[in-house]
C-alpha cells in the first residue's frame, strides 16, 4: 500500500513539473498581459522621436535601393506603434532581405534562454534568423548579398541584457564583410546621464557579459555602438568613466561641504553638531576612498587592453 502511494505521489509531482513546464510564457508575454487592461495613471506626456522615426521621416534616401538586414525585436516600432519591419517592408525599392532577432526572439515570445527558430512562411516575413542558439554572430552566407544592416532594439540600461552583445557581434560581422551598420537610437530608459556599478573583469567574460563596462553604463544604444567602433574597453570608453567618476566626487565633496556648513548653521547642541560633523566626514572619506579604488580599477584595466592589444599587433 505504502509503495502504491509512493508511486502515485511520484506521477503526481511529475506531472505537475510537466504541466508547468508546458504552461511557462515569457515574463514579457506576462507583463503584457498584466498591463493589457490596466489602466494609465494621467501624466503630462511629451513627445519623442525615436532613431526609426526619423529615418523614416528624413532619412528614407538611405535605404532605397538597398538590400536590407534588420537586427530587431517586439520593441523596434515606431511612434505609432507599428513594427518596423512592416514600415520597411511596405517601401518602395527597399529589399527588407533578412531579419536578425536577439535573445527572447522577434516578438518577445521566448523565455530567458530558451533557444527559438522560425519557419519563413509562417509570419509572412523575410528569412527570420535567431542569433541566440548556435549561432550568434552573422555568417558571411547570412550576410551574403547585404548591403546595409539597420539596429533597432530599446536597450534597457544594464550590462547583463544581452542585446548589447548582439550590437557587438553584429558590427564585427558587418565590419569583416564591408557592411555599414545604421544603429538607431532609443532612449534610455533609466537615464543616460548616471553610470554605476562595479566594471566587469574580464576574467569572467561571457555572453550576458561581453564588453569591461560597468552595470549601469549610461548613455544610449547609440553611444555604445560609438564605443563598440571605437574599440570598446580602450581610451574612449574608460576616459569616459574616468571622467564620469571624477565629476562625482566633484558633486559629493560639494554636497557634504554644503551639508556640513548646514549643521554648523542649524544645530544648537554643540556634542550633536559633532557627533553629526564626524559622521559626515566619515562617510567623505569612505566614498574617497571608493572613488579611487575604482578610478585605481578602471587605469589597471586599461593597461591590461592597451598590452593585449600591443601583442595583438605584433602577433599579425
């Protein structure tokens, strides 16, 4: 008897597991649904072109009579919210020849690792071709024929979303066939203007984890593709965090200076206003001395590129 429920308790975890494994959807098909009848808080809304809606608004003279590779996903639409490969698709002598999705696939529809391919005639697509699986950066025979690869994927901001990777992958391809690469633009979603975190040692590099950059990189999709060209990790890039570090100890020394001249101001009780002025001064030399670790970082990081770099040429 007892070995009877053993066994039906075993089939009953078993088929749970399976149940849930084939019920699994993306967290973006979840959270499309979570917000698909929710309704929108008022706010004052502002208008923003993105890099497609310019292109397609100004620039049109750049695709015409081209064939086309499109690196895209679910979020490359333009202000009206139509898919970009549908824009491009119903141009005049625009040959839209292939398209290229990233992790999660074209429409969002994969779950984080899950490998996904595509039959060309089920969407009534161009050859869609996933570069997240086997094949991760663009074959000459998947390039052959291209004349132009366009870019457009929202970038969220954060090392570990693998579509930066992708955009590095990609220009390596395009720049071995003599293929230009147009990036287009899109905000960043948690501010351009702030980089935070910690840089990645190389040591660990990866696919989530490609480029020495911090967590929080800032600037847009666009500015890293500037930094990919410019040979990422090298001068460009780690002035940039140099000099983006040096401004925050510039704003941090400014704010404790002011808060300290607030308490010698403010507070009456002279064994408080100490108690607080050496607590303040402690945090100072703590975010000094976390400044110029990094900054201490980012030079060690720099020589170990430059010294790759060197025995690179000298090796060819």
């Amino acid at each position: 008897m007892k070995q009877l429920i053993h066994c039906v308790a075993f089939l009953f975890c078993a088929l749970g597991r399976f149940h849930a494994q084939q019920e699994k959807i993306s967290i973006h098909e979840d959270q499309s649904k979570y917000y698909q009848n929710k309704e929108t808080p008022p706010v004052e809304k502002i208008s923003v072109l993105t890099g497609l809606d310019i292109l397609l608004r100004d620039h049109t003279e750049l695709l015409k009579g081209k064939s086309i590779a499109l690196v895209t996903n679910q979020t490359g639409i333009d202000h009206d919210g139509v898919p970009n490969y549908k824009r491009l698709m119903a141009m005049e002598k625009v040959n839209l020849q292939v398209i290229f999705s990233p992790e999660h696939g074209l429409f969002g529809e994969a779950a984080a690792g899950q490998k996904v391919s595509y039959n060309q005639n089920a969407f009534n697509l161009p050859e869609v071709i996933s570069l997240y699986g086997k094949t991760r950066k663009p074959t000459p025979k998947m390039l052959h024929g291209i004349q132009l690869i366009i870019y457009d994927i929202q970038d969220i901001g954060s090392r570990f979303y693998t579509y930066i990777t992708t955009l590095g992958l990609i220009m390596e391809a395009a720049g071995e066939q003599n293929i230009p690469v147009l990036v287009l633009d899109r905000p960043n979603p948690i501010r351009g203007d702030i980089i935070a975190g910690p840089l990645l040692d190389m040591n660990y590099k990866t696919f989530v984890g490609y480029y020495p950059i911090p967590i929080r990189y800032g600037g847009t999709i666009g500015d890293m593709a500037k930094k990919i060209k410019s040979n990422i990790g090298a001068d460009n890039l780690l002035n940039d965090l140099s000099d983006s570090f040096k401004s925050n100890i510039d704003e941090t020394s400014s704010i404790i200076k002011d808060f300290l001249f607030n308490i010698e101001s403010t507070v009456k009780d002279e064994e408080i206003k100490e108690e607080a002025k050496e607590l303040i001064n402690n945090i100072n030399r703590e975010l000094t001395l976390f400044f110029k670790q990094t900054n201490e970082k980012i030079s060690k990081t720099y020589d170990s590129l430059s010294e790759k770099d060197e025995s690179k040429f000298e090796e060819e």
